[in-house]
C-alpha cells in the first residue's frame, strides 16, 4: 500500500507530459492486456475440462444407444430387402451382421471423438 | 411427475396421452387437431423467446443476472459449435441453438406437475433428429459436391475390404437419426415413468395403515431423489443432443475422416 502511494506520487511529476508520457501509458497498457490475456487463458483452461468431466453419465447412454441404433437399422433394412426381393432369410441375416459391425464403429468412434475433445479441449477435432 | 395428485389412476402411462383441444376436421382422412402437445410446443416456444427477449431487453454492457443468464446459453452452445465444427460451423449457429433451447426447455418444462412432456414422443424427437440428418445430407452435398461421399471411404483400406467397408460406413451413417432420437426420447420417457411409479408406491402403500405410512417414506424419498436425477438428465440430454447435432454437422463440413 504505502509503496505504491509513494510510486503514484513520484510518477506524475515524471510523466506529465511529452513523449515519455505517451510511452509510458503504451507500455502500461500493453502489460495489462499481457496480463489480462494470462488470466484469459489460465480461465479457460480451468473451466473446459470441467464441462466434459461431468457427463459420465451420458456417456454410457450414449454409447449403449449407438450400438444398438446400428444393429436395428440392419435388421430393417435386411428385412425390407427380403420383402422386396424374396431372398428370405439372408438379406436379414447379412445386414444383421453389417449393423453389428457398424454398430461396433458407431462406439469406438464416438469414445474416440469423447477421448480427443476431453485430453484437448481449446484445440477440438478439427481434422479428423 | 405429479405425486400427491393421482390416488384415482395410478397409471404411469397415462401422462403421455395425446387429447385433442380444438379439432379441425379432417384432410386426406387424418384428422387434424391442436392438441395438448401442440399447446406445450407453443408455450416452449413463447418461453423461449420471451426468456430471450425480456432478459436481453437491457442491452447492458455489465451484463445484469438475467441477462448473463442469457449470454451464458449463447456462449455454452457458440463453444459447443466451435470446438466440434470449427468456426465454420458458427454458420449453423441458429440452428444449433434453436434446436437445443427447445429440447432443454420442453425437458425442463415437463417436469412441472400436470404438464405434458413433448420430448418424451417419439415423432417429435425423430423429426428433430431428421432435419439434422437432412441438413447434414443436403448441406454435405452442395458444400463438397460428390467429395462428401469420402465421409464413407476411410483411406489406406485394400480394395478387398472396400465395400464391406463402404457398407459398414453408410449402415452407421444411417443409424444415426435413430440413435438421436432414441435416445432423447427413451431417457425422457422412461424417467418420467419411473417418477410416475415410484409416486405411485407411496399412495399404494398408505392405504395400508400406520405400517404403510412408514413403510413409505422409502419411495418417497426415492421419488424426491429421482426428481433431482430427473432434472439433471433434462439438462445433459439437451446437451447431448446439441453436441451430437455438432459432431454430424462437422461431417457435412470436413467430410474426410
């Protein structure tokens, strides 16, 4: 407290007026938004990990609903097949498999997707 | 929802019921009517937008309570968008964030006593969920031309495997206006049931005298607890869908994987 008294008393005198003046206040000013874009930043950090770390919870929902989605989509579009063309039972049987699968891709996916917007949060997947 | 208020029917179904309010007539032999999940549509709608518009009205730079209230969902679902699409996909803002007010606020909504919970109807979550599809199909193709095929050809696959490839991609891409809409639906659905049964154990259970009274205090409890859960899946399932409907939108973006 006292020390910055005594500075703010001996800096007017100083920098009243001129160029040094305008330098001062440049050099002031820059080291406030140097500061204030840290602080920015350390905010930031802070608060993004927490927006993803609670959904745990919908997570597993998530994951559980994609798998089956797919599987349910082959199976109708295996059975929409087979009444469409008579190949009874494999179109059933073929697609059933092919929406297993995808269900499988669906999951890892999209824990992939979950896994690379938890560990970067400012960056995101941009490219993948 | 509902406790105290359904000694006559305790049927947990029942609260899912569509009632016509004012009937139309009849086009094409469907009848056409306002019904009690319209008027609820309506009454999100109008929350929405007088939220918006009351809480914005200040224009404050030093944003007051409510506005801040405002600006936060701005920001929560403008950085949703940002870090699952780019700034390219700020194009979609409107979009997005339309489609995550009125899924957040028809969840919330239904989980006062007596309303009727919109999301918890299939058709109008698989009708949310297809317009996203669309617009990721649409917007995919007038963007990328026949690039946005790429999204269902992953690179440094051998020709062999190709279309079992190309098969598993596009069956996963079609499963997805399903899992979306599911997902939405069945969380809200089946909450609200279990909330409706577990009510409905506490007025069983009292009319059996001085021991069913104490007896149930358990389910009371329990449907105290399920009502904060319940809430808290109001919020998250808005989420979800939000983010999901980003991650799509990104794919109709950077169709490459």
């Amino acid at each position: 407290m006292e020390n910055d008294r005594r500075a703010d008393g001996r800096v007017p005198p100083a920098a009243g007026s001129g160029p040094k003046a305008d330098a001062d206040l440049a050099r002031r000013l820059d080291s406030l938004s140097r500061s204030l874009d840290a602080e920015q930043r350390e905010h930031e950090a802070a608060a993004a990990p927490r927006r993803t770390d609670t959904r745990g919870f919908s997570l597993g929902i998530r994951l559980a609903s994609e798998f089956v989605a797919a599987i349910v989509v082959g199976a109708a579009i295996g059975w929409g097949l087979d009444k469409l063309a008579g190949t009874t039972p494999w179109g059933m049987i073929g697609f059933l498999l092919l929406g297993f699968a995808a269900g499988v891709l669906n999951v890892m996916r999209s824990a992939e997707k979950m896994a690379t917007i938890e560990t970067k949060p400012d960056t995101g997947p941009d490219e993948d | 929802m509902a406790e105290a208020a359904q000694a006559d029917s305790v049927d947990p179904i029942h609260q899912f019921a569509i009632n016509d309010i004012v009937t139309f007539g009849e086009i094409g032999g469907v009848k056409i009517a306002f019904t009690n999940s319209a008027l609820f549509m309506v009454i999100v709608v109008a929350l929405i937008a007088a939220f918006l518009l009351l809480t914005t009205s200040g224009r404050g730079l030093v944003p007051s309570r409510l506005q801040s209230m405002a600006e936060i969902s701005y920001e929560f679902v403008a950085n949703m968008l940002r870090e699952s699409a780019g700034t390219e996909g700020m194009r979609f803002f409107p979009f997005v964030f339309s489609l995550f007010m009125f899924v957040l606020f028809a969840n919330l909504i239904g989980m006062v006593p007596y309303f009727f919970t919109v999301t918890s109807h299939i058709i109008i979550t698989f009708a949310m969920a297809m317009t996203v599809f669309l617009t990721v199909i649409i917007y995919g193709f007038w963007r990328n031309g026949l690039g946005f095929l790429k999204l269902f050809v992953p690179q440094g696959v051998p020709g062999v495997l190709l279309p079992l490839i190309v098969a598993i991609e596009v069956l996963s891409f079609l499963s997805r206006p399903i899992s979306l809409s599911v997902r939405l639906f069945a969380n809200m659905l089946a909450g609200h049931i279990t909330l409706k049964v577990f009510a409905g154990f506490v007025i069983s259970l009292s009319a059996f005298g001085a021991a069913g009274f104490l007896g149930a205090v358990i389910p009371l409890a329990l449907t105290v607890a399920l009502t904060a859960l319940e809430f808290l899946v109001a919020f998250l399932q808005a989420y979800v869908f939000a983010i999901l409907t980003c991650m799509y939108l990104n794919d109709a973006i950077h169709p490459s994987h």
